[in-house]
C-alpha cells in the first residue's frame, strides 16, 4: 500500500510541529540526543537554551508550513507513477535552506564563552 504524498507531508509536519514545542519552551536540558546540536549550544547553558528555543520556533513554523503543503495539495498531488512525484515530495524541502541560514545566522551571533 502506498501512503499518498500529502499525508506523508502532514505527518512529518505534526511530527516536527509537536517535537519542537519542548525546545521552544526551553524544557530539553542539554543533551546529545534531542535538540539543535551544535558546537555552538554546547558552550554553556544560556546559548543551549536560547539556540534551541529559536530552532524550535523556526521548526514550527516550518511543521506549521508543511502541514498545510500537505493539506490544501490534497488536490494537486500527481499519481505515484508520474515522474513528478519526486519533485512534489522534495519541493517542500527547500524551504529548509532559508531556516537553515536563519538559524546559522542567529547562532553566530551568540557569545563563544
């Protein structure tokens, strides 16, 4: 059984959307498992903290975007066995390149100590 592209796109949504609550609420004590692990959040509790809280923040939004992707492409989705699919599931991804740069940009401007 195949799962139609837009509920593989609402789930990763939700997933990312609920996961990413805890770091915006700054719940998640430094860890090596879960949450923005950069060199970075590693240097004391402050930078942990605030870098994870806005990678959450920028995680919602991103879930929040995706789920709706999802959603209103219910109509739009290609058949599985078109060659556009790839690019219907990939499509979305992009937005991850500015989120990336953001987040970059934020940690940067972060104290080293």
């Amino acid at each position: 059984m195949i799962v139609p592209i837009p509920y593989v796109h609402c789930g990763i949504g939700l997933l990312m959307t609920l996961l990413s609550i805890p770091l915006i609420l700054k719940k998640v004590p430094m860890n090596r498992l879960y949450g923005v692990r950069v060199r970075k959040a590693y240097v004391s509790e402050r930078n942990w903290y605030e870098i994870n809280a806005y990678g959450g923040k920028l995680l919602f939004v991103f879930g929040l975007f995706l789920l709706a992707y999802g959603w209103f492409s219910l109509d739009f989705v290609p058949p599985p066995t078109s060659p556009w699919t790839p690019v219907f599931l990939i499509l979305p991804l992009l937005v991850l390149v500015p989120v990336a740069a953001m987040f970059n940009a934020f940690a940067r401007r972060l104290p080293d100590r």
